[in-house]
C-alpha cells in the first residue's frame, strides 16, 4: 500500500535515483511471472534501501526474505568490496530466479542464498552484521529481531518493511488476524528496546530504521 497521493508518488519517483537496468529487468520478470509481485520493493523503496546501504557501508549483510532478490541487489550496492550479503528464504521454488539475477550482477560472488527456516539458518552463521534487513512473515518479526540483535555490531541498522501494514496498525483488529497484532508488538519493540533507536518512515507500506546503539 502506498499512503501518498498517486500525483506526488511519481513526482518523488521522478526526482529520485534512477533504477538501475538489472532491477529494472527483475521488476519486469517478477511482475510477468511470480505470484503477488506488489510485494517487490520497487523503484522507489529500493533507492532508499540502496541510500541507507551507502551510509552505512556495511561489511556483513543480512536479509530475511529475499523475494524475487530485488531488494538484496539495492543493499548490495552499498556493501563494501570484500563484504558478503546473507539472504534467506523459505520459497525454494524462487531461488533459480533469485540466482539468475544475482549471477548478472556485479555481486555474484559475494551474495549467498539459504533456503530455509530464518530462525534455524541463523544459528548457522557465525558473523556480525552492519546492516540488517526484515521483510518476511510478520507474525515472526519479533523473533528475528531477538535472534539478529545481538549479531549486530554497534552502530549497525536493522530495516524493517511493511510495518504500517496497509493501515491495520491504527484500526481495529479483525479476529482471525495475527499479523497485525504481531506488527503492533513489533513496533513497540522497536520503540521501547533500549539497545536501538528508532525511526518509523511512512514510505510505501511503512519502512522502519533501527540503529543499534549498543
């Protein structure tokens, strides 16, 4: 969902960075083959996903839901030459078209793909990240920050997608939904956590940036 108006949507679209030819080529595959391909970041939140990864410039990167593999290519831009980018996702049946992108990509050799329960696959990975992002299932949210904040070097970001959730966050609360419930408490995570710092931005679906304080 986006929560601008459609006119000042493509105006900000417009005076922002263009998309590179890689992503743009994804976002056609995506859109032409893969079910529910709204759940893309896009031209848009992917230059603001790319911006933050310039500033940060992190070494270790982590993303939990890797999609179609677009939003690991804006991260990718902003990692450092001899930095590594772990994505991971349940949906083995994406991977090869994850890979295909990839492999064109001036980070072949630097993006690794696990396939997989998040939560196990990060027991696995004996590293410190600078720049985390999360964009898989919500009921879960919680669980990976507490799995991933202390894997996270001090000063490191951690970008959370979808967290305005269409709106639900500030409605009420339909029975059968768990999802929003589990933003909710998510959000109030990120607020009262005192080992983090945190800005909740209204861009598309709601993007929240995180930065570890300690």
């Amino acid at each position: 969902m986006d929560f601008l108006p459609e006119k000042i949507d493509t105006y900000v679209c417009n005076h922002s960075e263009d998309e590179p030819k890689i992503l743009q080529e994804l976002s056609r595959e995506t859109w032409q083959k893969v079910l529910i391909p709204r759940m893309l970041s896009g031209h848009f939140q992917g230059r603001v996903l790319s911006m933050i990864s310039k500033l940060v410039n992190p070494k270790n990167i982590l993303e939990i839901g890797t999609y179609t593999g677009y939003s690991a290519l804006c991260l990718a831009e902003g990692m450092q030459k001899l930095g590594v980018l772990h994505t991971i996702d349940k949906n083995e049946e994406l991977a090869s078209l994850q890979k295909k992108y990839f492999d064109k990509s001036d980070y072949k050799n630097q993006i690794h793909q696990h396939i997989g329960n998040a939560l196990d696959i990060l027991k696995t990975l004996d590293l410190n990240f600078d720049l985390v992002f999360i964009d898989a299932d919500k009921s879960n949210y919680s669980n990976y920050f507490h799995a991933i904040i202390d894997k996270m070097n001090s000063g490191g970001v951690i970008i959370s997608d979808n967290v305005l959730w269409s709106g639900k966050v500030v409605e009420a609360i339909q029975p059968k939904d768990k999802d929003t419930p589990a933003l909710i408490a998510y959000n109030t995570l990120l607020k009262n956590d005192p080992r983090v710092e945190t800005v909740l931005l209204p861009i598309r679906d709601g993007l929240t940036i995180s930065r570890v304080v300690s």
